[in-house]
C-alpha cells in the first residue's frame, strides 16, 4: 500500500535543506560583513546562493566573497559554491 506520510517526508527533508542552507548563509554574511540579511530573500539553486538586496549591500558582500565562501564551505559542507 501506498504511504503518502513517508511520500511527504521527501519534500519535507528538501525545505529543511534549503532553510539551513539560506540561514547559514545569512549568518555567514552578517558574521564576515556585519550585514544582517533576511534570508528570505537568499534563494538556492545549483550550488549558488542568489541575495536579491539593494546594490551597496551586494557590493560590500562581493568585496569579501572569498572569506564568506570560506566559511560556508567549512559551514555547509561545499554546499555552496558561489554568491550572486
């Protein structure tokens, strides 16, 4: 027989992922750059955060990429590999 609460569990398993992956990004932002980011508005997708932002914050957090990505690599296991 057919079990839809094992069926559900799948998509449930999936929005934790992406929840963990938008906060740890959001946290590795604010403790890099100081900028508190809603992470609402972090999407993931192949490997790549998008922050849909104003373009001064997008700016202050490109200048430290390299450290941000450090440590969302340590954070998420190369879960993310790049920020947009």
């Amino acid at each position: 027989m057919f079990d839809i609460a094992q069926y559900l569990e799948k998509f449930k398993n999936i929005i934790s992922s992406q929840d963990f992956l938008r906060n740890s990004v959001a946290e590795a932002i604010k403790e890099i750059c100081s900028i508190n980011i809603d992470p609402k508005k972090i999407t993931i997708k192949n490997y790549t955060a998008r922050i849909e932002e104003k373009p001064i914050i997008k700016t202050s957090i490109f200048l430290k990429k390299i450290k941000i990505l450090e440590l969302l690599d340590k954070k998420t296991e190369g879960k993310i590999k790049d920020i947009l």
